[in-house]
C-alpha cells in the first residue's frame, strides 16, 4: 500500500464531458480483436476480453500493466475498434436535435448572425451570474428548438428536410434512412466556434462522438468472473455482451473487406448497433432485451446502476453494517419503556469496544478472563497498533496478561448499554430510538407494550434489528436525543404516541371508575410494582368489622407527579348533566402539600392511551421526559396488576340481548326495508323528486343508503341500550381498549348496508346482483343491505354481499400501502437535506433559504401546545386554581 | 376583457417591492447574498400586478393563524433555472 491511498482530497469540481475515439484508444491498454476469453489450458487470451493487460482477479497474479497485485490494482480499460460507427444509444435525443439544428450540406447552425451574437452574451451571462449548469442546459435547448424550427439555411440556402426518430436509433430523413455514418459526418461539419449554440462545450466535446467508433472496454476488475464448485467458469454479464458486439463486429468487418452484398453488410450493421445498444441499455425500449442462455434478461450497464437494485440505491445510499442483530419480539410488561430486553446469544456476540485506562483496567481484565464463552465476557481485544486479537478459551490466559492501559477490549453487550431499536418500514423517527440493554433468558427481544404504537409493532412474528453503538459520541447522541422517553411526545401533533394500549386502559378504567375498593393486601400488592415509596394513606372506607378499604382512585393518585392540576372529558363522557352519575369527568387537583389527588373521573384512553393520553402528555410537558417514563411505567404496572387481580374476560355471549331487543330491532329493519319498498315504488312511478344537483336514480340511492344506515344505528342503538358498564366489551369499547361501539351494534344488532366503491352493490348479473334477486329489483337485501348481526349469522346472499366489501378494503389497503410508500419515498427525497438552523431557518446543504421563520413560527409542534409556544389555557387554570 | 387585480383577492398576501436598504439590512441579518433567496418568476401573477422587475427582492406578509404575520422574500428572475 502506498502513501497517496491515505490523503484526503478535497474535490473542487467536477466535470462531464465525452471520450473521444482518440481517448479511448489512448487510456486503453489493449485492443480487444478475440471474441473468446480463455484457452483450452484455462489461461486468458491476448488481445481477448480476459486478456491480463486488463488487470487482475485472480490472487498472486500481478498485473501486467501497473505490476501491482489483486485490490491494489485498480484495472485498466481496453477498446474495441468498431468496424462501422453506431449511434450510442444515450444520446439519440440529442443527435436528432442537433441534426435538425444543423444544415444538412454546410454543416452551420442555422442561426442568423444577430441570433447568434446574442446567444454569445446570454451565455456569458449565465456563466458570470451563477455557473449553474440546469441554466445553461435549459438555455441550450431553447436555441436549438429555434435552430430546428428554421427552414432554410442563412448560409448555404439550403432548404432543411424533416428527420424523423425510428426507436431507438434509426434516423430517417424524409423516409429515406440515415445512416450512422453519414450522421458522424454531419456533425464534423459543425465548426467548434458553433458549438456552443448546441448546449456543448467545445473544449471537451465534439457531436460526432455521440457515434461511436471505438468502443472501451472495462476492466476485468468490473467484470469478473466466477469459477463454480464444478470448476466451471461463469463469466459477468457484461462480459456476455461484449463477447457479442466482437463476434458481430468480426463478421461485419469481414464482410465488409470481402465486398459481401450491401444488404448483408446493412444487417449485420444493424445488428452490431442491436448489441451495442443493449450493452449500455438492456431496457431500451422499441428492442427486445438481449437475454442469457437461461432466458433471464442480461442486466448490462444500465441496469447495473437503474433501480432499486442498482448501484445507488443499493450500494450507496445503502450500506450493509456490522454489529447488528435481528430477531421476534415478544412482550415484556415488566421492563421499562426505555429498556429492551436481549436474549444472551446475542448479547455475546455483539460487542462494545471498552479503552482500557487505569480506572477500569481490573474491569476489563475481568471481561478477558472470562472469554467469549461467559457472559460478561470479551471476544476481541485490540492492541495500540490496531492489531486485534480474537480471545479463545485457550490464549486468554496469555492475552489477560497483555492486556494494559491502552487496549481496546470488546466486551459483550451488557445491562445499561445503549443500543438502536429499530422496526421496518422507519416511517418517521420514531421507527429508530435508543433503549437500554436488559440481558434475558430466551430468544427474542422483549419491549415494552407502550412502545408498540410508535414502531406499529405487534407479536404475531414481528422482527426488530437492534444496532450496537460502536463509539462514545454516537452513544451521547443515543442516550440524550434518541432515548425512548425523548419521543413521548411526537412532532407530528404534540401528544404522546408512547402511552398505554388494550389492558392497560381497560385496568386503569377498572380500578378507578367510580368507587372501586382495595383491601390492603391488595392496595400494596398494586403499588408493589410500581416506584412508589412510602406507606398507604389513609384507607377511604372501613366496614363493621374493621377492614380498610382503599379505592383505586386513591391508589393511583399515589404514582401521580405532584403539581397536578387538570380537568378534561374522559372517554366515557357523554353530558355535562350526566358526567357527575357516570363519573365522567376527570379531574385532577393537588392539596397543600402539592400531592396530585385523582378526584373524579376514570383514568381511560383520554388519560393515558398512546396518542390521546391528557395526562401523559401533562406530565411530560410540565415535569420532563424522566417522570413521563417513569409515570407511564407505574400506570401500565399499576394497571396490569389491577386488572388481574379483579379478572377480565370476553365472549361471544356478551353480545347476548333479550329476546324482547330482538324483536325491536327486526321490526325497526323491516320498517326500514318497508320504507325502501316506497322509495323504489315511487321512483318506479316517477313520483320521486330529484335533489337539488343529483339525478333521480343517484337521489334514489342516496334516499335508501340514508333510510338503511339510520335503521341500522337505531338497531345498534336497541342493541347497546341492553349492554351496560358491566359488560366487558361494552368496557373495553367506551374506554377506548379495544373495539368500538358500532362492532358491538354489528355484532348483536345488525351488521348494516354493505358498500363497493362508496355505493350500495351494483355489479353482478345484468339488471340483478345475484340470481335470487328479480331483475331490476331496487329493494334493499338485493343491493348489499345485510340485516343480521354477526352473532346470528349471515344468510348465504348476506354473506356474498359481506365479502365483497372485505376484499375492497382488503385490496384498498395493499394498493394504498405501496402507493403511498412511493409517495413518502419522493417526499423525502425533496426533504432530506433541509435543515432548521440556530437562527430558526430552514435552509438547504446550498444554503438556499426555504423558510425564513420554521413552520412560520418558528414552534417544535412537539414542545408546543397546540402549535402555540406556550400554554395560556393551563397558566390561567393553575393561577385560578391557586387564587381559591 | 376587464383587468384582474390578483391582489385584491382576500387569499392573496400583500406584496411589495423591497427598497435597496431593506434588502441590504434583510440580508445581513440571514447572513446571506442574493443567490440564497427563494425566487419568484418575473410572470407571476403578483410579482406582475405590483410592477416588479428582475433583481428586485418582493416581501410576502402572508397571515397565519399561529404567528400572526409571517414574513417571507423572494428575489424576481426571468426564468426558471432547474429544467
């Protein structure tokens, strides 16, 4: 390795010109004659596409141009010389504008002399201004879109003839075919003091070399071929192709020398440029792609870089990494919400490299001596020369007595490291956060369920990758900016998206919804789990033999920050005049001595759930990130010990109503059905009058879809008037656990009209959704309106109607995933190199401004409340309540 | 055909040309030249209605409901210069 390898450069500018014929027989180190690679001895031909001048791939060889070795040779290109010029198929667009803005005899742009002069001094114009090269390019097709609408050369008199395109790369002028050759020789005629009218610059291009008459061939080190188990060789494709373009380049050269007839020297010609063109392009389109033995498509020069797939998107913009681990999560309610538990497995093989110094030499020695096999252990150590060394059962003796102030010990991933989490797809920045290492038993990674909502994870097989932070700085950046409990509060609209799910909103509603009592086994069997330190206050209720009674409002008041003074609807809350029977209406005040008391209310969805939680986001805002986690933690503890100490269940048989409700709810929908059998009459006799702005059968529908979708709230509403607070269905939907309201009423009243398309079900047999029905029969159940519930089944026409909407949405929402991932991923490529600066611009990686003030106001969404900086409404609240 | 005046629409913000000292004191205190501003076509419908031309710098008053007035510049060119 040579010195040159390690210095730094700076690149000051970078330039895009062509090769000309004469460059690239220059930088070549060979020319290419020999279709065929390799001998019958397995050894590369001269002058052939393997030929050794071309670099090398084989180890121990050293190359024969630059005598340097595999890695440290970079390879060198060689050339074909074409027999006959081609088109090259990247500038077929350009070659038809500048043949058109040319003369066909003299060769001069077709441009007055005026004209021309002051193209010269826009030109130097725009080089003086910005030197932008989108200005200059822009400007050059405009004067060559004028050039080509000229008629008649100024010059010569020349009258122009019309040049059509034959993709991909026949020209054809006035029907009569171009060609390649006589294209080259009507752009040498372009003097070089003109060419600047064309959009190029004539001190590193001339036209002509869009045709090309040598072709480079790149080196071997691009190409290289691979030698299978069997020993076969199985060369790189684009070696394939460029055996192809010298096998044809052969015969036509032959030929042609030969004096073959015309028409065979014109095919061949023909196909050369086929071969040329697929060897930079093999998605041209108007050719069909060359294609391998196999039948697969050869992915040539194009297509190595194209796509997602290709050469930026998957190697340079993406990067494989070391130090990373993916596996199945699984739950784990009794590890904070900053933590992440890692089976040992890999917690031996990730690594954290550990400086040794005098403070913690015994530590790290103690990590060496224990070897990669124990847990706190160590696979590497690194000397000061950079040198590492892998310790094994057997050298770890010698390696602990090596080990001083100064080596680098790998160390094994332990409990308190910080590593990055992460969930695909990483939607937005909370799809990647830093948590802290919780070594455990088993096989997969464990988190806590608060932290599902903002990686949209679940545990039917989900996997996560977990990347170990290699240095110091990276690890600050993690603890400090990308913590968990940093990202409690999303940018998107200010509240939490980290905060309670499922049973944790159904056990906090449990235990504090209206005067739920705790006996003190159980009080401090709660507040067992939770941070709270300190003794049980005094009990709320005593009975007559002397046991003390908690409620859970009390309990929970005890994990509440001090401070607190909010009030705010929770779930549940339907009227001002009935939140006080219901308990409602949360309110949260603090005594005294400052201590926050759960006055009224039930702590649900409202108060805690993730994106809705008040009082998450309250605490959060008002005490910081730590007591947010650390509150978070204790309601979810709180709230899971709670509900399995007082047992949670649900059946099918909750959607149980009486008879009598049954009854109700089936004449309600045959009143309705009624009541669409008249709308269809009268429209049928031309009695129905049309909306204003509708025609009369979209009124007609619009009139039944609103007749059947209110019967089927009136049965929901039958139905939900039998299912009480008691239920646990009913419990989970009101306090926003799990379900709603309206998949109860489908499941005990009626399952409603089934929609395609946002309209009741039209399609099917001509005049009839389904042979059941009448022909032109308008009547509700013919058109998609099922009128049991899920727990009474569905009758067979029902059931039809009832999947095709499944599959819409089905359909709906893999079509809208993918497009709306296309939709992100342009986004974000518009986005990516802004940034806001300490002066609140937004400016780009140039440092054009884009925003003068973020967001125009300059507000984080996520420290303000409700895109304003400050909270009015909760500064007055706290002075008001202060005051009395 | 009557004459539209775009700016006596309600949605559309006040704009005005930037005297050369206004300019000068805006772009020092971004720490900015020229070539760093947004820009504005010199057809557009506003930079046209209040009688720009190339080089001047507009300012835009627009209203938002969460910072009162927002003040926004841009500079007027003749053409676009990304194709």
């Amino acid at each position: 390795m040579t010195l040159y390898q390690y210095i730094p450069k700076k690149i000051g500018k970078i330039q895009f010109a062509l090769l000309s014929p004469e460059e690239i027989r220059k930088m070549s180190a060979t020319k290419i004659i020999t279709a065929d690679t390799y001998d019958d001895d397995g050894f590369p031909i001269d002058m052939g596409l393997m030929d050794p001048r071309l670099g090398v791939i084989e180890p121990g060889l050293k190359c024969k141009t630059c005598g340097r070795k595999v890695d440290e040779c970079p390879g060198h290109f060689g050339h074909i010389d074409l027999a006959m010029p081609v088109i090259h198929e990247g500038f077929t667009k350009l070659i038809k504008e500048m043949i058109q803005a040319i003369c066909r005899t003299c060769g001069k742009v077709k441009l007055s002399e005026e004209r021309i002069a002051k193209v010269r001094a826009k030109v130097d114009e725009i080089g003086d201004i910005s030197y932008n090269p989108f200005d200059f390019s822009s400007y050059a097709a405009r004067v060559r879109a004028d050039a080509m609408g000229v008629g008649q050369c100024p010059y010569c008199g020349e009258t122009s003839r019309k040049i059509t395109l034959d993709k991909p790369t026949t020209f054809r002028e006035e029907g009569h075919k171009l060609t390649p050759k006589e294209i080259r020789e009507r752009l040498e005629r372009v003097p070089d003091e003109q060419l600047f009218l064309l959009g190029i610059n004539h001190m590193v291009a001339r036209p002509e070399w869009m045709v090309l008459t040598s072709l480079p061939v790149p080196p071997v080190t691009v190409r290289p071929s691979i030698t299978l188990e069997s020993g076969d060789r199985s060369e790189d494709d684009l070696t394939h192709k460029l055996v192809d373009v010298l096998r044809i380049n052969q015969r036509l050269q032959e030929n042609r020398d030969s004096g073959a007839p015309q028409l065979i020297v014109e095919d061949l010609w023909e196909l050369l440029q086929y071969h040329v063109t697929t060897y930079f392009d093999n998605q041209t389109s108007g050719i069909p792609p060359a294609r391998h033995r196999s039948g697969r498509p050869l992915k040539t020069l194009a297509q190595r870089l194209k796509g997602k797939e290709g050469r930026f998107r998957s190697n340079l913009s993406g990067k494989r990494v070391n130090f990373s681990a993916r596996t199945v999560i699984s739950p784990d309610p009794y590890i904070s919400i900053n933590e992440v538990g890692v089976p040992i497995p890999i917690a031996m093989e990730l690594t954290v490299p550990m400086r040794v110094n005098e403070f913690n030499i015994e530590q790290a020695r103690g990590f060496v001596s224990r070897g990669p096999d124990v847990h706190p252990g160590a696979n590497y150590v690194i000397r000061p020369d950079g040198q590492r060394l892998r310790i094994t059962d057997r050298n770890k003796e010698t390696l602990l007595e090596k080990v001083v102030v100064g080596y680098i010990v790998e160390r094994h991933l332990m409990d308190g490291d910080i590593v990055l989490f992460n969930r695909q797809p990483s939607l937005h920045r909370m799809s990647m956060m830093g948590h802290e290492v919780r070594v455990m038993d088993g096989k997969t990674f464990r988190i806590n369920l608060p932290v599902c909502p903002p990686y949209n994870a679940d545990f039917d097989g989900d996997e996560m990758n977990l990347h170990c932070i290699q240095g110091e700085e990276a690890r600050a950046e993690a603890r400090i900016i990308m913590r968990v409990q940093e990202h409690i509060l999303s940018p998107r609209f200010g509240g939490p998206v980290i905060g309670a799910i499922h049973d944790h909103i159904s056990g906090s509603f449990l235990m504090t919804h209206k005067r739920m009592l705790f006996d003190s086994e159980e009080a401090l069997h709660i507040l067992s789990r939770t941070s709270y330190r300190g003794p049980l206050p005094e009990p709320d209720e005593v009975d007559a033999n002397g046991v003390e009674y908690w409620s859970g409002k009390k309990i929970f008041s005890l994990i509440l920050p001090d401070g607190l003074n909010i009030e705010y609807p929770s779930s549940i809350f339907t009227t001002e005049e009935e939140s006080e029977e219901e308990d409602s209406y949360v309110r949260i005040t603090c005594d005294e001595e400052g201590r926050s008391h759960l006055l009224s209310g039930p702590i649900d969805e409202k108060s805690i759930g993730a994106f809705k939680g008040k009082l998450v986001e309250k605490i959060v805002r008002d005490h910081g990130t730590e007591r947010g986690r650390q509150f978070l933690d204790d309601v979810t503890r709180v709230a899971i010990t709670a509900i399995s100490l007082m047992g949670f269940s649900t059946g099918i048989d909750e959607e149980d109503i009486p008879e009598e409700a049954k009854q109700r709810i089936s004449e309600t929908l045959d009143e309705a059905e009624a009541r669409v059998d008249t709308i269809v009459q009268n429209y049928n006799a031309g009695l129905l009058e049309s909306l204003p702005g509708r025609s009369l059968k979209e009124t007609l529908e619009v009139e039944v879809m609103r007749t059947l979708g209110r019967a089927r709230d009136r049965a929901g509403q039958i139905a939900s008037r039998y299912l009480g607070l008691k239920n646990s269905a009913v419990i989970m939907a009101r306090s926003g656990a799990r379900g709603s309201m309206l998949n109860l009423s489908q499941m005990s009243g009626s399952i409603g009209q089934q929609a395609v398309r946002g309209e009741r079900i039209q399609r099917g047999y001509q005049g009839r959704t389904l042979p059941h029905f009448k022909v032109n029969d308008l009547g509700a159940q013919a058109k998609g309106f099922v009128k049991s519930s899920y727990k009474r089944g569905l009758k067979p026409t029902e059931y039809f109607f009832h999947s095709m909407g499944g599959r819409e949405g089905l359909v709906d929402t893999a079509v809208r995933t993918s497009r709306s991932g296309y939709m992100q991923r342009r986004l974000i490529n518009a986005l990516e190199d802004l940034k806001v600066l300490s002066d609140r611009t937004v400016r780009n990686t140039s440092g054009v401004i884009i925003q003068f003030r973020y967001g125009e106001d300059g507000v984080d969404p996520a420290r303000g409340v409700r895109s304003d900086a400050v909270d009015y409404g909760d500064i007055i609240n706290n002075v008001l309540k202060e005051a009395i | 055909m009557p004459k539209f005046n775009v700016m006596a629409n309600h949605l559309v913000p006040r704009h005005s040309v930037m005297t050369h000292d206004e300019v000068e004191e805006m772009l020092s205190t971004y720490g900015i030249d020229r070539t760093k501003l947004p820009k504005i076509l010199i057809n557009d419908p506003c930079a046209r209605a209040i009688g720009a031309s190339p080089g001047d710098v507009i300012r835009i008053e627009r209203k938002s409901p969460t910072a009162g007035t927002s003040l926004y510049y841009r500079i007027v060119v003749e053409e676009r210069s990304v194709p």
